[in-house]
C-alpha cells in the first residue's frame, strides 16, 4: 500500500479513538430512522455488520480492536523504552505472523491474548501451556527473571515453549501441572467446565474448552498451524476495563 493510500486510511479511522467498545463504533453508523422504525438495536447493529447501513468496509470486532490501536499509535506513539519484538520479523511462519498481528494492541492493552501451545520433547514426550502474551512480553521488555525471548522468537533463533511459570504447564509423562496467576488474569477451576481464565480489569471470564459455549462472547478463539508450531490456539479478549 502507497504511502498516501495509508494517510488516508489512518484519517478515516481517527473516529474510531472515539469509540470505546466495538458496540459504539456499530452503533456510528446508525441513523435515527433506523431507531424510530427498527426499534432494536441489536437488530440495527447486526445489519450494520452485515454491511447494509454503509458503503464502507465495517470492521469486525478484531478488526476493530487493530486499527484503534494503529490510530492510537499515530497520535500517542508508544514509549521507544517499550520494544516491539516483530518489527524484525521476516519469516512467512503463519504462527509468528498472528503473533505479530497481537503484539502491539497487546502492548496497548486494547486487546488481552492467551495462547495455546504444544511443544515435543527430544524425549518424544509432549508439554503444552498456556500463556498471557501482554504479560510475557512485558516480561521480555523488563528482562525478568525466566522471560521469554520474543526477538530470538520472531527471528527464529529460539523455539516458543510453555514454561512453568506461565497461566499453566501440563507435562503429561512426569504428571506434573502447574497453574499461575498473571497479571492480568486469575486462574479458576470449574468442576463442570473445567480450566478457566478471568480477566481482573473487566473480569470477564474466559473457557479454554473449544467445544463449549461458554463465555464464548467474551473472546474470539482462532487456530493456526504451522510447521515448526503444530496447531496453536488463539483466545482474544478484547479489554473493556483496563487494569
């Protein structure tokens, strides 16, 4: 995209500043005819998406969460102490690449991501687990004890793994599982479904079962593969109360 292209389009997104949830930036496009004859707003919001109340493209809520974030970084660029780990990235890996999409509205704190993955051993035997990526890469900023290496991870010289100290660990030869509060979330066991993460700015509750329904408004669960990862899930929460 030419560079005027790209002026133009952080211009038409700079309303977007004005919208705190994603509800607010549907309802923009929202007349006062469609109140007084639809007399629904969740009905209005949804033919918005649909594409039918505006020539323009209409964001989705992940969309929506990213190109805030862009206009947000044009006005307020963010500290140069914070250091972006993807800006180096080079590689064509489709996990790193949606890894790269997440870091800076992570950063931001307009978006809270919790990734999901598996990792084989030499020994065969697999770990997985289940990681803040705000936390982690802030960790990574501060170089705190045990962080992960996210420049070594977006230039391919370190391999992404579950440690145990992140949300969880499960090591299912040895039996050992461990869980830990993060910063911005708190670990809750469910004795029906399961493993479940609560955000504590908005402490809206997240179920890392794929299968259920539950809570399933409060994030955006997408999969990846890649080969050097394998399948790696994506659970993204879009903040509605910061921390």
């Amino acid at each position: 995209m030419s560079t005027a292209l790209q002026i133009i389009n952080m211009s038409q997104d700079m309303f977007l500043l004005d919208c705190p949830t994603y509800e607010d930036y549907l309802d923009t496009f929202i007349t006062r005819n469609d109140y007084r004859f639809i007399r629904n707003i969740r009905f209005c919001r949804m033919l918005v998406e649909l594409g039918y109340r505006s020539s323009t493209e209409i964001y989705t809520p992940e969309q929506f969460v990213l190109h805030k974030a862009a206009a947000q970084e044009s006005l307020w660029p963010t500290k140069k102490s914070t250091i972006f780990f993807s800006d180096h990235l080079k590689s064509l890996d489709p996990v790193l690449r949606e890894l790269a999409i997440r870091e800076r509205p992570n950063i931001q704190k307009m978006l809270s991501t919790i990734i999901f993955l598996k990792h084989r051993l030499k020994s065969g035997f697999e770990i997985s687990g289940y990681i803040d990526y705000e936390h982690s890469l802030r960790r990574a900023n501060l170089h705190a004890e045990d962080y992960i290496d996210w420049g070594g991870v977006f230039e391919e010289r370190v391999v992404l793994k579950p440690k145990r100290s992140h949300l969880s660990y499960f090591d299912w030869h040895k039996g050992h599982v461990y869980y830990n509060n993060s910063d911005n979330y708190a670990v809750v066991h469910d004795v029906e479904y399961g493993l479940i993460f609560m955000h504590k700015g908005d402490h809206k509750k997240i179920c890392v079962d794929i299968s259920r329904e539950l809570y399933s408004k409060n994030c955006t669960t997408t999969m990846y593969f890649s080969e050097k990862y394998g399948h790696v899930i994506f659970y993204d929460h879009i903040i509605r109360k910061k921390i």
